[in-house]
C-alpha cells in the first residue's frame, strides 16, 4: 500500500489545511510539497496518533478495525456499503459545503483526517479500487489499537470472536445426527457407473468423487476405488472429506439447488470453503450454534466473503422456480446468504462434520455443531462386519455395515432390486438377485462364478444353500437352460388345418410346432394369422388384448 506522503499526492493546499485542522496542527507552509511534508511528519507522531485514535467516533474505530483486521485494505464497494461513500467534489465546492466539518458518512470522516486512501491495486482479476490505510499509518493504528495484528498484511479476516449466538433450547429440539452415509452412497454410484446402468446421480456426489480421483470421466478408477472401498469408514470419510477441502472444481455456488449459474464468470470456491471453515473454527467446540443469527453476521462484517471487489453484478444467477435473475446485492439472503445455509446444513452435514437440529421434526434446521471427524470421541465408529444373508432362489440381502468392497462386487454379479436402494421399511439393507442376464454380464467384465462364491462363502450369515451352489456352477458350465416366456399358442381343430395354414402366406408368421395342431405364433402377428384363416373359409376365435404389428 502507498504510504501517508504519496496517498497525499494529489491532495490541493486547502484539502491538507483541513487535515491539519482536524488533527489539531498548524501548517507553516505555503508550497504544497513542503506543507505535505510537513503535515506527514507531524500525524506519524507516535503519541498524537494514539490522542487522534483515542478520540475516533466508534464508528471511525469500527471501520478502522475492519481495515485492520483485513490487512489494511477492503475493496471500496464493500468498504462503502458498510460505512457509507465519499461525495464527489472540487475544491470549490468542498469550500463552500465543508465537508469535513459535517461529514454524510464514516468514510467521509475518516478520509479528511487522512487515515484512508482511496485506489486501485493489481488483483488476480485486474486493477480493482480499495479502501486502504496507509503503510506508515497502518503500522501506528494496528499498535495502538489492534496490538495482535502489529506488522500484519494478511489475506483474509480475523476473527477472534465467533459471529452470532449459542442455539436456544427451542432451536434444538430435534436433532439431526451426522453420519457417514456418504460413503454407501458413494459405492452405490460407482458400482452402478462401473456396470453402466442409466442413472442420474447426486451431481454434488458425481463431482465429488471426480474431485478425490476416484472418477475420470464418469469412469471409475481401479486403483483409486479398490483403496478407497478397503479402507476403513473412517479413514474413507477421511479421503473424501480431504479431497473436498483442497478441491478447486468442486464448486458449492453452482451445485446448489433451485439457482442456475449462467454466463463464463467464475467464482473461487476453494477460497471461499476456506473462508466459512474458518469462521466456524472459531464458535466454541461442542456447542450448540444458531444458523441464522450466524447467517445475518457474516452478512453484516463480511458480506463480500465470495465476491472479487464487492461484485454483485457480473454474476449471473437466476432462480430456477421463476427465472428471476439474481443480481445486486439486494439478492444477497437469496444467492450468498442461501449459500452458507447450504454450506453447513448440506454440505458438512453431508460430509459428517456438523451435527444439525430444528424446533420440529423435519422442519428447517436451526442450529449446528461443528464436529472433529479426526476425533474418535466424536466421528461415526461403524465397522464393516455385517452378514450377508443369501437365498436358495438366488436373493442376495447386504447389510449397510458388510464391507463396502463386498458389496461393489456382489452388485456386479447381480441385478438390483430398487436400484439397490435402502427403502423406508429397511434403510440399512440393500437388496440384489442373481439371473442368468447379470451373471453373463458379469462374464463379460472378467467376473467367474468361483469370485461370487467365494465371496458369499466368507461373508454369509448361514453359509449358500446348497442348491444355489449347484445352479451356479451349472450355470457356469451349460448357460441358461431354461426360458420362461409368454406365447401366443394357435390351436387348430383338425393337423390338416394346420399344414394348409403351413402352406400359406401365413407361413412366416408361425414359430415352432408344438404338435399335430398345435403351434406358436410368432410375437404381434396373431391378427395375420386370423386374417389368413379367414382367408381359408375359417372362422378364429383370438385374443382381444393381443397387439397387431
């Protein structure tokens, strides 16, 4: 940032005479380079700038601290949207109005006292304009009054207090515990991409599992999958939730539900994960937290936590319900406030991190607790030592806690029943049978029936029924021996009827005899066959509901 002399700059005799004034000095200089050097050397005083803080309005001290605690600079639109703009004005004009002496904002206060400078500085998207203090003064004001951030520049916020307020008894009525769900629904959508069934996933849980490597593509990734579903629940949360953090595609902003992003903007959603983590690390552990007061903080101290320079145009965001776009900050409870409800109550309640509670049951949650999934005391301790329960028709039950790598291969060797979903009157179960169509697609992948034993062998409750054993292995030799299809059978009175019938047109709408007057016709041509016995002076009796082709 530029120092006190060169914020001055551009400053007219009469614009340092105010300062002079409100800082209590007499200027003995005509010349403005030496009258700005003068009235430099007098407010880098030590002491009369501990006299000048001392004396601040507290919404002067109030803006100093939020420039202080944010490095020295926050971008003007924010800076001016909490403590008011600057009037634009020549020197004339600034003669006749004064200003100084009856000031339309903090902004206004603290700019004529040259406590902050207004310009642009380079950013990673381009020169944006800020509000700063300057370098020299920066060093007086953060000993004075912000001893912990004396020599500071930092990137982001400090917060030593948590935002909002503990929950209240009613805001926790119903708890939400967390879990680690995710890691069921991660190997059902892996298993169901590795044998290409048609789905439409969770997109969150699709860029997920893209972001920890264990999708390229919507492929899965061997290697990548097989460690993941052989770790523990709690070291695979772990992965996942690591992942998640580092991630810089994995994009909160745009994977919230009823927005749709449009446009070629991009937002920094690695930045702003880090910003909210670090905004709840500093609420109490094992507190009880309330959402909203800690939504309508953040709003007021840290609004433009995920917009570039207080941007709330450039982004283009509409509601998908009605198509109304988004845009100006008057939208922000809507886009950026909505986004730290889904931030917490979706995606680290999702992630296992936070517990969440209502007033009542199903309702909106009200409150938080942030947990420590590295902490024994506090993650899910699940272990994977369910019992596979197998019947003799080939119906495969897998509990939730069977080894999530069991399951993965159980699922490729069988159709899902549900698409393998839990259902409502058994949520820990997943439900599989085998057939002859999902073991030869199986075949198709490398699997043999000898893996599928061996697997139910090991991790049965009562072992395989002997007879499945026997289907199976018969199976792997001969194929399907069996079908059980629905034909449409056309029986005839006399076989001469049949072999005239034979010698017609009709002919190759018939299938295989299955007698002397008996034979099958072939699917969706019944009303060809009653047409051309019709044909032959013969009246037919068919059935109604019979398709024509």
């Amino acid at each position: 940032m530029p120092d006190l002399l060169h914020s001055l700059l551009k400053q007219d005799i009469g614009h340092l005479r105010i300062v002079a004034g409100l800082w209590g000095i007499e200027l003995d200089a005509n010349d403005e380079d030496a009258a700005r050097e003068e009235l430099c050397a007098s407010l880098l005083d030590p002491e009369l700038a501990a006299e000048l803080i001392d004396s601040l309005t507290p919404q002067a001290r109030e803006a100093l601290t939020a420039l202080t605690s944010a490095g020295g600079r926050i971008p003007w639109a924010a800076f001016t949207r909490q403590f008011g703009d600057l009037r634009e004005m020549g020197a004339g004009k600034r003669d006749r109005v004064r200003p100084h002496l009856r000031p339309a904002s903090t902004a206004e206060f603290l700019f004529y006292r040259a406590l902050i400078g207004r310009a642009f500085f380079d950013t990673e998207k381009g020169p944006q304009e800020f509000a700063y203090i300057p370098d020299d003064l920066f060093e007086l004001i953060s000993h004075e009054g912000h001893e912990e951030h004396k020599g500071e520049r930092k990137k982001g916020p400090v917060v030593s207090e948590p935002l909002g307020r503990g929950a209240t008894p009613g805001e926790k009525n119903h708890i939400l515990p967390a879990d680690d769900r995710i890691l069921d629904e991660a190997t059902t959508l892996l298993a169901a991409l590795r044998l290409g069934h048609k789905i439409s996933p969770d997109p969150k849980l699709l860029s997920l599992l893209q972001t920890a490597g264990l999708l390229k593509k919507n492929i899965p990734q061997a290697d990548a999958v097989r460690k993941f579903l052989e770790a523990s629940r709690a070291d695979a949360l772990q992965m996942l939730v690591e992942a998640w953090q580092a991630s810089e595609s994995f994009n909160e902003l745009r994977l919230m539900p009823g927005l749709v992003c449009e446009g070629e903007w991009k937002n920094q959603p690695q930045v702003t994960r880090e910003f909210l983590l670090n905004l709840l690390e500093a609420i109490p552990d094992d507190k009880w937290w309330s959402l909203t007061p800690f939504v309508r903080e953040v709003k007021q101290k840290f609004p433009d936590f995920q917009r570039p320079a207080g941007d709330y145009d450039s982004w283009f965001i509409k509601r998908e319900s009605d198509g109304q776009y988004l845009r100006g900050f008057a939208f922000w409870d809507e886009v950026d406030g909505a986004l730290i409800r889904f931030f917490i109550a979706d995606i680290l309640h999702w992630l296992g991190m936070v517990e969440l509670a209502g007033a009542e049951e199903g309702g909106t949650p009200a409150a938080f607790r942030a947990l420590d999934i590295r902490d024994s005391n506090t993650r899910p301790s699940n272990i994977e030592n369910g019992r596979i329960k197998v019947s003799s028709q080939g119906k495969i039950i897998v509990p939730r806690f069977a080894p999530r790598a069991v399951r993965y291969q159980i699922a490729r060797f069988c159709e899902w029943d549900e698409e393998a979903r839990r259902t409502e009157t058994q949520p820990d179960e997943y439900r599989y049978h085998i057939t002859p169509h999902s073991l030869s697609k199986a075949k198709e992948q490398g699997l043999k029936v000898e893996q599928l034993l061996t697997l139910l062998a090991k991790h049965s409750d009562a072992g395989i029924p002997p007879v499945l054993v026997k289907a199976l292995k018969r199976w792997e030799v001969n194929g399907t021996e069996a079908r059980a299809e629905t034909q449409v059978v056309l029986k005839v009175s006399r076989p001469e009827v049949l072999e005239e019938l034979r010698k017609s047109k009709a002919a190759r709408f018939l299938g295989e005899p299955l007698g002397p007057t008996s034979i099958i016709i072939k699917a969706g041509a019944q009303s060809k066959v009653m047409d051309a016995l019709a044909e032959m002076g013969l009246l037919a009796e068919g059935d109604a509901n019979e398709q024509t082709s």
